[in-house]
C-alpha cells in the first residue's frame, strides 16, 4: 500500500459502530434517568420520594446502572483515548472547515471528559463521606419544592 499504514484493521468497522452506539445511548439513558429523578424528587410526594430514594438504593438499580451506563461509557471513553492517540492533527497541512471541527471535536471530548470526571467523583465524595451531604443535597430539593421553587 505504498507509505501509508492503515491504523485499524477492517474487523475494527464493528467497534467503531459499538463506540458510536455506546456514546450516544449510554448518554441518552443518562439524561433520561437523570431527568425523572431531578423531578420526581423536586414535584413528587414525600411518600413518592421516599420509596424512590428507596428504590434508588438498592442492588438491582446499581448493576443495571453498571450495566447500561457506566460500562459503555468507559468503553467510549477508552476507544476515544485509543483513537486520539493515533489521530495526527494536520491543522495546518489542510485548513477545511471540515478538520478544524474534528479537531475542536476531539479537544471538546478531552474537555468534557476532565468534567465528567470531576463532577463523578465529588459526587462519589459526597455520597461516601457520609449522609450528611446527601441529605443536604436532599433538603436544598425539598426546600425548593415546599417553597414553590424559592430557595431562600
């Protein structure tokens, strides 16, 4: 094939489509479950509340949390990584407007990624320490619910 090697072999085009996937799933499951919680803790009874934080908690919720987002992510995540490592940025070899997205792409999954990480693990951080900022981060909700959306 002359000078050029090619970095990925063709039995690669299936983990390119499971990255593809995995990115764009495991971050819709995310925000879906995501979305529910906020508001059912923010509009839902206390009675709902309390058998939701309930349901939350238990074993089955954390596997399939494990399962289905957490595990796709990483995947996503290391794919990404192997992928940027490999990728030659030739920015100012060939200046279309076509590779300066690619280029502000990958630099804006670096980006996201770094938060990612910060926001998970002082999220781990305040659930490990203790309850009691859960249950501050729990009260600032109820607050916000009895008070009509006023935080005082």
């Amino acid at each position: 094939m002359g000078g050029s090697e090619q970095k990925f072999s063709y039995g690669s085009f299936f983990l390119w489509r499971l990255y593809s996937l995995t990115g764009v799933v495991s971050l819709f499951l995310f925000l879906i479950l995501q979305t529910a919680s906020a508001s059912l803790l923010l509009f839902a009874s206390k009675e709902t509340t309390q058998a939701f934080l309930t349901f939350q908690s238990s074993t089955l919720v954390f596997c399939l949390e494990i399962l289905f987002i957490t595990l796709p992510v990483l995947f996503h995540v290391v794919y990404n990584l192997k992928f940027l490592s490999q990728t030659r940025f030739n920015l100012f070899d060939y200046s279309f407007q076509g590779n300066v997205r690619y280029i502000l792409q990958r630099v804006a999954s670096v980006i996201v990624l770094a938060f990612v990480l910060f926001h998970v693990t002082q999220l781990v951080w305040v659930i490990w320490s203790g309850s009691e900022g859960f249950q501050y981060i729990r009260d600032i909700l109820f607050l916000h619910r009895s008070t009509g959306g006023m935080i005082a």
